[in-house]
C-alpha cells in the first residue's frame, strides 16, 4: 500500500472532531447540573457529613419549590420511614397519589411506599387495604409478602395459610415450614378451647405441609394426652427422636410423666438416657437427674452428673454436680458448697438463654417464633452456653 500525502490532513480533521464532541458533551453536562435546584446539592452535601436532619430540610425545601421532583419525593418518603417519622412519610406519598399526572408505573410505586408506611406505623387495616390493591401487577409478590406479615402480626392463622400459599403458587419460594406452624397455632387454640378433634385435623395438615414438624408431633401427644389416650401420647412424643435427637429435650419432662402415669418409670428413664447420650442437652440432664434421684440412688445421680460434666463442660452442668455433691456432703462442709453453688447458680442463669440463630435474640424460654424477627424455628433446642461449647 503506497503512502498517500492526504491522510496526513485527516489527523488535525479527526482531532478536532473529537474536541467539538467533548465541548459538546461537557456542555450538556454543565447545563444538565445549573438545572438542578441548589438546595439538592446542600442536601447531598449534609448527608455526606453525617447531618440527616439537614439534608431533610433542605430536600423539603426543593419539594416545596419544584413538586415535579417525582425522584426526589420517593426519598424523601423513605428517608422519614426509616426514622420512623411515619406521619411524613405518609404524607409525602399521599400527595404523589393526588397529583393527577402521576405516570402508572410511578402511581403503582407510590401505593407500595404508602403501604410500607401503613405497615411500619402499625396501621394494618389500612396497609391490607393498600397491599390488596397490587395484588396484580409488578409489585404483586412484595404484597403477598407485606399481607402475610400482617396476618401473623393479627394472628389470623387462616388468613396467613391462605397468604402462604399464594406465594407459594406466585413462583416466590416453598412456604411449607411457616404453613406447618400457622396450622400448629390453630391447632393449639383448638386444644385451649377443648376442641382436640378439630386440633387433631389441623395437626394432620401440618405434617403434611412440613413432615419434619416437631412442634406438630409434640401437639398430637398433647391432643391423645387431652383425650386420655396416655399410649398414643408417649408414642407421638417418642417420634420426636426421628425427626431431630436434640428436640427430644423438649418433650423429655412430657415422657417421664407419661411413663410414670403408665407405671413404668424405669423404662422412661432408660429411655432418657439414652437420649442424653446420643445429644446431650442440660433441659434432658435436669430431667433425668430428678428422675434418677427418684428412682436411684443420690450416688448414682452424682455420678450421672459428673460423667455429663466431663463429657460437656458447662456452668449450667457445674450447677446440677453441685446439687449432687450437696446432698452428699458432710454437714460441716455444706455452707461453704452452698456458697459455691449460689455463686455458681448466679451466672449460670445469666447462660441459660436460648438465642434465635437469625437475630441474636435471646430468652429464657423456647419459642417456635423469634419474639425479635418473627421468624419460624430459628431456635436450637439448646442453650447458648451449650452451642458455643459445642462450636
């Protein structure tokens, strides 16, 4: 290819095409920033220095001079949400809603933020009312999830396993563990009430939701225990083991019970011992050791204690030797070890907390819900001091 004296005029041309587009572009950009309000760039300026509360009020400022600012009232909104000034927050979406000019997609969007605030100011009529009404459309499986918070929060149990399911049908996730757990409420209610053929039907709908459901196969024993039928309870209970050995500490007061009404004690105690060795668990020590001390020894309840001890080191297991070595100790030496024990007992109540695995919350008694997130089965059936030996 022979050099051509012409396409050394072609450099300068593209050069300067090049430097027209960047002026170009740079006085678009420019122009694009003078239109912006000045009080939008104090806003971010307060916000980047950790002054929320001033960039509100600067934002407000805009809204009040520009209303057509659709962006910037979205968050505004949701800046008042999440500091819980939920009377704002409703206000600055209801008048998104009453402008008549609101495109769809932005009117849809505003009726989801109001129903958030709704939802965060505990007004629950009014964010069903709103939830319900995007129901179909792109917000259709955040509004499924919002009615089916709301209807756990009101307990309405019948409600909530028809809001599950829809969701289930939406393509938004399996929801059979927390369609298992509403049916165990309503069946729970049903026993209150003496009702233990409509508790025993529910009870059945949710281990056929979620077969591995231990709260249900805890409730039936209950329910064959209300009618009186102490066989069939003590076998429901025992199935416990098949679905999770640690949850069998759960139900191991219940057993022993059961077994003693039956008049065959020692066979419940063997039976809890044998638990006690596959998941060792302080709730299953504690009831076994009483039950030992019923129907043994005060030696053979000593040593069940210490091989526990040595086998999990705990506070909470030092407490029960402790109570042991009590009622065997000399009198002379018993203040002193009544001392220990006291000293022991007091932090060892300070561990004795079951703690949701999502949250962190902790609490003295087992729940099927985190009081603190409201999630379902987030409890281990141990204590924390437990799992963090374990771990």
């Amino acid at each position: 290819m022979e050099f051509e004296f012409w396409w050394l005029l072609g450099i300068p041309l593209f050069f300067s095409l090049g430097w027209i587009a960047a002026r170009v572009d740079i006085r678009q950009l420019l122009s694009e920033s003078r239109s912006l309000p000045r009080g939008y760039f104090k806003g971010l300026n307060f916000l980047l220095n950790d002054q929320p509360d001033r960039a509100i009020d600067s934002f407000i400022e805009i809204v009040q001079l520009d209303p057509e600012t659709v962006e910037l009232h979205f968050a505004l909104g949701s800046l008042f949400r999440r500091r819980g000034e939920t009377e704002r927050a409703i206000r600055v979406h209801q008048n998104l809603l009453s402008r008549p000019d609101l495109p769809a997609e932005q009117y849809t969007h505003a009726m989801f933020e109001l129903g958030q605030d709704y939802l965060k100011a505990g007004l629950l009529d009014r964010a069903e009312e709103t939830f319900n009404q995007l129901l179909a459309g792109q917000y259709e499986a955040q509004a499924r999830r919002a009615l089916l918070e709301i209807y756990q929060r009101e307990k309405e149990w019948a409600r909530a396993i028809e809001a599950a399911k829809a969701l289930q049908e939406s393509g938004a996730g399996g929801r059979q563990k927390e369609i298992a757990q509403f049916y165990c409420e309503i069946a729970q209610d049903e026993l209150v009430h003496t009702h233990p053929d409509a508790a025993m039907a529910m009870l059945d709908k949710a281990l056929a939701s979620d077969r591995h459901n231990v709260r249900a196969t805890i409730l039936m024993g209950d329910v064959y225990q209300a009618n009186g039928e102490l066989e069939k309870a003590v076998l429901s209970w025992r199935r416990v083991e098949q679905q999770s050995v640690p949850h069998v500490a759960l139900v191991a007061q219940r057993l022993m019970d059961g077994y003693r009404k039956l008049e065959r004690p020692q066979e419940g105690l063997n039976l809890l011992k044998g638990y006690l060795a596959e998941a060792p668990s302080i709730d299953l020590l504690e009831v076994v050791f009483k039950a030992t001390l019923e129907l043994d020894t005060v030696h053979a309840a000593n040593q069940l204690v210490s091989d526990e001890l040595r086998r999990t080191p705990t506070l909470l297991g030092l407490d029960k030797l402790l109570d042991a070595r009590l009622m065997e100790a000399p009198p002379e030496v018993r203040p002193e070890l009544s001392l220990v024990k006291n000293l022991v007992q007091g932090y060892a109540q300070k561990l004795a907390r079951y703690q949701c695995s999502h949250c962190g919350f902790k609490a003295r008694q087992f729940y099927w819900q985190c009081p603190g997130c409201s999630r379902w089965e987030t409890y281990p059936p141990r204590r924390t001091e437990e799992l963090n030996v374990m771990n």
